[in-house]
C-alpha cells in the first residue's frame, strides 16, 4: 500500500497536495513540518477527507513521556505511530500500553505502532562510523525488529533491504513499512539503502512511503499513479 508523505511545512501546499491525491491513496504521512502547522487536528480533517493518517513523530524519550504521547496521539485519532526502537524494551511496551487505553477509553481503533529501525540515510559504513557497533547494519535491524515485536508493536519501518531478513526473524504477521523507495526516474536525494516500489513490494514490504519523487513533481498525481502501477505489476 502506498503512504504519500507529505513533507512539507506550506499548508497551502499541504491542502493542494490533499486534493490532487484525493481517490489515488488512503494513506498519508504527517512528519514535524506538517504537524507544525496542522496540528492534531489534521487527523480529523484528513480523515474527512478519505485519508488515513501515518503520524511520523519517531519519538524517543524516557518511557513514561513516550507513553503519554503516543496514548495522547492515539486519543487525537492518528492511524500509525512510531517511535525510536532504539529507545528500548520498556519504553515501546508502555507505549503499546497506553495506545491500548487510550484506544478503549475513547472506543477507537487501535493505532498501529511501530519501531523505527536504523534510517535509510544510514549505509553500512555510516553506521559503523558513527554507532561502533558489533553488529553489522542488517543484524542490528533485525535485533530491533525482534525487539519492537516482543514489546507487543505491529511492526517496524526499515529500508525495504532489510524486508526479507525481518520476515523471516519475526513472520509474516509483522508489519513492514518502507521508506527509502525511489522510482528509477527519481532523484535517490540523501536516501542511501534504496529500491524501487515494485523491488519493495516483491520483498514483501506491506507499506511504502514516498515524498519528494510525488510532491516535488510538475504533476503530483500523476507521479503518484505511476507509481502505484509499478506496485500493481510487482
């Protein structure tokens, strides 16, 4: 399923980019410059709208405050929440928790949540220059993977090269979104562990998120339906 990430702080822009896509894809991601400007109330308005909201937030904190949070975008209505696998064990259960309540208190759906894995920016060298790991990259995906799923998340976002090591750690029951998606007529930009949509899909991704190669197009919409073409023949 396609996740239109609309990257960009111009609500102006936001609102057109809403109604050219309208009817292509349920799915829409709010990072920090959108919510910026839209604020929670975005969940009801999009949702009016026929969208379905991925809330990239990636929160990363002490516990308690991660859970307040989550438990809080839960109650405003977003879809989809992540968060920093990497902020631990504790941290992603009290989360999950909290959606729980929030959900049952206010007799909404339950949110999926997900573990942040390692950025796509991120390549093999980056990653062992910066983190000094003993791992390699794909195992300390792998090991956060397992760690989002023991704390009780839905599933994960990682690069959609690491989508066939996860499905076999953690089942087909997991849910895999994939940034990192570029068609071969776009730009990679500052992505580095990338493939195409139909490359993602066939992996087994169950989401891909893509911003820049739709809404920096001369014609969002079309970009957009090309794109799902390409998932189609996968």
């Amino acid at each position: 399923m396609l996740i239109v990430a609309l990257d960009t702080g111009e609500r102006k822009e936001i609102d057109t980019l809403v109604a050219q896509l309208a009817g292509i894809g349920s799915w829409v991601k709010i990072g920090f410059q959108a919510f910026s400007v839209l604020g929670h109330s975005c969940f009801k308005g999009l949702r009016e709208k026929g969208y379905r909201v991925f809330l990239d937030l990636k929160f990363h904190d002490i516990p308690s405050t991660v859970a307040r949070d989550v438990g809080t975008m839960t109650k405003h209505g977003a879809h989809m929440i992540n968060m920093h696998a990497s902020g631990g064990f504790e941290m992603m259960q009290g989360a999950r928790k909290s959606a729980e309540n929030a959900a049952a208190e206010n007799n909404i759906p339950m949110p999926i949540l997900l573990g942040v894995t390692v950025l796509t920016s991120i390549d093999e060298d980056g990653f062992q220059q910066n983190f000094g790991s003993e791992r390699q990259l794909t195992k300390q995906v792998v090991y956060l993977a397992q760690l989002a799923q023991e704390a009780g998340l839905s599933g994960v976002v990682a690069s959609p090269l690491e989508i066939e090591p996860i499905r076999r750690a953690c089942g087909d029951d997991f849910i895999i979104v994939t940034p990192g998606i570029r068609p071969t007529w776009a730009s990679r930009g500052d992505q580095r562990r990338i493939t195409t949509p139909a490359e993602a899909i066939d992996r087994g991704a169950n989401y891909i998120v893509v911003g820049r190669p739709i809404i920096a197009a001369d014609d969002p919409l079309a970009a957009a339906e090309m794109i799902l073409e390409e998932m189609r023949g996968a």
